[in-house]
C-alpha cells in the first residue's frame, strides 16, 4: 500500500553527510528505507537545528545548497510541484518529494539584515526554491509567531504583525500552511487571519497524551471543518509518557478519527532515527516501540486492520487523504492563478 507522510526531516540528515564528503545521499540511504515502508510521497522540510540558531541564515542557505546538489544527483527522487500535480504522475520507483520549511527564524534575520529585504522578496526566492509549505515556528519564539517548547517568551504570545503580513503573502502565493509546532494562541490566530485549508502535518491528540505539542479537540475540531489535515506523528514523547508503543499510536488515530472524521487523518511520522549520530543541540532520541523508523509502517497497517480498521479507511489514512488535500491545494491556485 502506499503511504504518504506529510513530514520529514531527511534533509537535515543529506546536509550533514554532504558536508563531510558523502554524496547521493538520498539514493543510497533513505530511498531504500522509503520504499521498504512503502514511501510514494513526502514531505521533506528544510528545519534549521539549534546548533546553528545563531547563524540560521548561514544554516537554511547551507542546506538548500547540499539538498539541491543531493536531488539532482538521484535516481529515486523527483520534486513534486503542486502546480504539476495533474501532470504525467512519477514513475513507481520514484518517490514524490514536497518541500517545505520548519521554521522561519532564518527569515527573521534575513529582514533584519539587509534594509532591501521585505517578505515579498524572500517569498519570490522560496518559490524559485520550490518551496510551496511553511511552518512558522520551531521550538522557539521568532519575529513572526510563538511556538511549543520555546525555551525563553520575550513578548506576548501568538502571530505577530509581521508574522499575519507572511500568512497574507503565503495563502496568496498557495503555500501549505501547517500549524503543528504553534503553541495555541498562534494556533487560533492563524484560525483566524486565514481562510484557506491548513494542515497540521506531524501532530497528535492531547487528550491521549497531554503534551503542548499535541492539538486539543477544539483544534482538531476546526482544522477538520476548514477541510485540512492532520498528520500522526511517532516520535515517542508525543505518543505516549510512560510507555510510546504502536497500539498507543493508533489509540490516537482513534481519537482523532472520531472527533475530525476519517478524511481529515493521514500520517507526519517525524521519524527521527536517522539523526541520532549528528549533532543538533538537542536531544531527540525517544522512540515508539514498534514504529522506530519508515520500515516498520507496514506492520503498523496490519495492526490497524487488527484493530478493526477497513482496507479503504486505512487507503484514506496511509495516502489518499493526503493526495486529496494537495489535488485540492493545487485546483486553488489554479482558480487564483
């Protein structure tokens, strides 16, 4: 069965190995993990580490560099623009990749720097880039929103007046906007000072496992009446507190399911394996028992089925809810264009 992940961080993983020599990196180290799992699409996110928070401009320029270099070398790999999305679909060994960011800070201080800078123009080489989603915020508190797990709040909480000017620009350019990583008064006020569907591609149910980067009901509730999307997510500490396994995993597609329905539930799996042995300034290392990595996904749609799911929910849920979404996006900027 195919699977579609709205969330990767793959490209931290080609930047790091690229800098020290290695090359065709996503061909000889994840293509074959992708496929084993059953990868067709995914979104893969330029996310700038906090190693390099004080240089993230620098990092975000580094990694578009050492990507760009890695994806025009593979074999396995093509760049699925929405625009193109009705076109001559990929060969079926070829795994369509969405490219996004996770986090703009970079952003901030691109602005900052340089006084000809504006949103307008950084929003034009993001789109020569390819890069048609965003994620506004990371673990921290930047220029534009707040998000979950900032270390320091130095203002109050939510989207700023820059931060509601790039919603403005992004939901006119047709970008994806996702939600996950805003803390809830930024949630709400992308609720409200946009119109466009929105996803929320790796987050969980807080009712199942009460962290702050997991979406309430109420959330989950208006994200499925704007028509978006949300993507399960298995890192470990979103999962579960005491013990992060698969029948934990699937109690909230469970719950999620029950309160959006199930065409508003797909998968962000944030698998993480693949990082643990480069430096990233933070630690990032708790893993779901049994959902470890892309490989194991198909155990997990048989445990899904055990667990009274139908061949065409889990079909809606592993690609085709996703693939809607981005038919839909893509008809939107059509209509706008």
């Amino acid at each position: 069965m195919k699977i579609f992940d709205l969330h990767s961080d793959l490209f931290t993983d080609i930047a790091f190995r690229r800098a020290r020599g290695e090359t065709n990196v996503f061909d000889r180290i994840h293509y074959p993990a992708l496929k084993k799992g059953g990868v067709s699409s995914i979104v893969c996110v330029y996310w700038t580490e906090p190693i390099f928070s004080d240089k993230p401009l620098e990092r975000f320029r580094d990694l578009i560099m050492h990507v760009e270099t890695d994806l025009l070398e593979s074999e396995h790999a093509v760049v699925q623009p929405l625009n193109g999305i009705h076109e001559e679909p990929a060969p079926d060994d070829r795994i369509k990749i969405y490219l996004g960011i996770e986090g703009i800070t970079f952003l901030d201080q691109w602005i900052t720097e340089s006084a000809n800078e504006t949103i307008d123009t950084t929003i034009e080489y993001i789109e020569e880039k390819g890069i048609q989603h965003i994620i506004m915020v990371w673990n921290e508190q930047n220029a534009f929103a707040s998000g979950t797990g900032a270390s320091s709040v130095t203002r109050e909480r939510g989207v700023t007046a820059l931060g509601r000017d790039l919603l403005a620009k992004s939901e006119m350019a047709g970008f994806i906007i996702d939600v996950s990583h805003l803390d809830e008064p930024s949630f709400w006020d992308v609720i409200h000072n946009t119109n466009s569907p929105i996803i929320a591609s790796h987050s969980n149910a807080r009712t199942v496992c009460d962290h702050e980067r997991n979406l309430t009901d109420d959330q989950i509730r208006i994200i499925s009446e704007r028509n978006g999307l949300i993507g399960l997510n298995a890192y470990g500490e979103f999962v579960d507190e005491r013990h992060p396994n698969v029948d934990r995993f699937i109690d909230h597609i469970d719950h999620i399911v029950s309160i959006a329905g199930i065409d508003h539930v797909a998968f962000g799996f944030d698998f993480l394996d693949y990082l643990s042995d480069h430096p990233l300034g933070d630690d990032l290392d708790v893993l779901t028992e049994g959902l470890e990595d892309v490989t194991k996904v198909p155990a997990l749609l048989e445990q899904m089925k055990q667990r009274g799911y139908s061949q065409s929910e889990i079909e809606a849920i592993s690609h085709k809810n996703a693939e809607r979404f981005m038919t839909n996006l893509t008809i939107e900027r059509r209509r706008k264009g």
